[in-house]
C-alpha cells in the first residue's frame, strides 16, 4: 500500500495579515472546505490545524 502525506501551512512570520484574513475560517466554512477536499481529491484522511498566536 503506497501512502502519501502532503501538508501546507502558512506562518504568521512569513504571510502578512491581508493573505491570512484570506484563508481565515469559522466552523461550518472549515467542515465544508473539508467535505470538498475529501471530495474532490479522493483523500480518506484529512485535518486542518489552526491556532492561534498567543506565546
């Protein structure tokens, strides 16, 4: 069996403010993002991590 993991992140140090309020999600925007990911890439597993800036 041939597994893949693939991964994107964006850092606060990196991207600035007006590209992360782009990608910025609630709750029910994440889970639909999620159902048309597994959708439309066929994948079975899946997360999406987000947090937040406070150390």
């Amino acid at each position: 069996m041939h597994q893949q993991f693939k991964a994107l992140s964006i850092s606060y140090k990196t991207a600035p403010v007006e590209i992360r309020e782009k990608i910025s999600l609630g709750e029910e925007a994440c889970k639909h993002l999620m159902a048309h990911i597994r959708e439309v890439l066929d994948v079975q597993e899946l997360l999406i991590l987000s947090t937040c800036n406070r150390t």
